[in-house]
C-alpha cells in the first residue's frame, strides 16, 4: 500500500473525521474504500458500454442482412373484409 496526501478544506476534513468515527473507520480507510468503489463501478461500466457497443454494431449488421432475405408475398396483403372490420364497418 502507498500512502496519498491530499488538501482539503477544513470543514471538509472535520465532515470526514465525524463520517469515518460513524463508520468505525479511519478517514484513510474511508477514502480508500471509497476510490477502490469508484474504480470498480468506472470498470463496470465501461465493460457494459463496449459489450454495448460490440452488441449494437452486430445487431446492424445482421439486422440489415436479414431484411435482404425477407420474402414478400401477395398474401400478406389485408383482404376487404380485414379492412372493414379495422374500419368498424359491419354487414
């Protein structure tokens, strides 16, 4: 471990020393806690935004493939009937 000296402004320093004797710790402890927490939740979120963008680029990429083989028919076409039953127009 290495130690860090930091400049803080005193009511700063007076905030940490009540906050880390309400933790039961020390203010080094707590402030190590708090930038190893920092470290792993940057470390999260940036494996979710690569998976992410890796995830988006070949959702693209296939999802423009698969439009190219979609095959069209005549029978998905909406007959009249459909259509005046979605316009609410009975016999």
């Amino acid at each position: 471990m290495k130690n860090v000296t930091i400049t803080v402004e005193d009511s700063v320093l007076d905030w940490a020393r009540i906050e880390a004797a309400r933790r039961g710790s020390s203010v080094s402890r707590m402030l190590g806690d708090f930038m190893a927490e920092m470290m792993q939740r940057e470390d999260a979120y940036e494996r979710a935004y690569l998976a992410w963008r890796t995830d988006e680029r070949s959702w693209k990429q296939s999802a423009a493939e698969s439009s190219k083989n979609i095959a069209r028919s005549p029978i998905s076409k909406r007959t009249t009937a459909q259509k005046s039953i979605e316009s609410g127009v009975t016999e």
